[in-house]
C-alpha cells in the first residue's frame, strides 16, 4: 500500500490516505485463511520495489508453486499498449514532477513481475 507519494502536478502531490490501511486489510484476511503475505508499504522506487518482489517469489514460488496474488493499493499509470505500471512514491527524491515520469524508468510493469 503506498500512500506517501511525492510527486509535483499531481493533486496533494499524489498523497493518498487508505492504501497503506486498505493493503494491510487485505493481508490480515489473506493470512487468516492459511496464505503467506508479504506486505509492502510506501515502496519508494522501481529497483525497490523489483528487488522485494523478486526476493519474495524466490522464497515462495518453487517447486510446482507458481500461483501468486499481488494487490496494488496506490497510483497506477497505463501505457499506450494497454500495459499497468506500477507508481512507486518517490518519496526520498526531490522535485520528481509528473510530466517528466517515464513509464519505463520511473514505473514498473506488471509484465515484469
């Protein structure tokens, strides 16, 4: 859940107030049935945000596991392809400004999860 957003042009320079409770919501009832979770909050930036997920999928994913569910409580972009991109919050840069977003440098795919 990612609510500590940084990033000039956009309304409350993005700020949103329920994705961090909305996410850990989430988790809490995935857990009670029996899942592993991992819950991530306010992930700052794609290579974080790559190198947690990859983290988790080589700790879970194995053997015939290749089922796995990602919620993404926070801004979203789409590409002129049709493609989701994560917004992480940018929330350790200074002056990230919305207009200068690339969806390849300053997002994630989903395709590359």
């Amino acid at each position: 859940g990612n609510d500590q957003y940084n990033i000039k042009g956009m309304r409350n320079d993005g700020r949103l107030s329920n994705c961090v409770s909305d996410a850990e919501a989430v988790s809490e009832k995935f857990k009670g049935l029996g899942a592993n979770c991992e819950t991530l909050l306010n992930v700052e930036s794609k290579t974080s945000l790559r190198k947690k997920v990859k983290k988790w999928a080589r700790e879970r994913l194995r053997g015939d596991v290749r089922l796995a569910f990602i919620l993404w409580a926070g801004h979203a972009l789409s590409s002129p392809k049709g493609e989701t991109h994560l917004l992480p919050t940018h929330a350790n840069e200074k002056d990230v400004e919305f207009d200068d977003l690339e969806l390849n440098v300053n997002t994630m795919s989903l395709l590359e999860l």
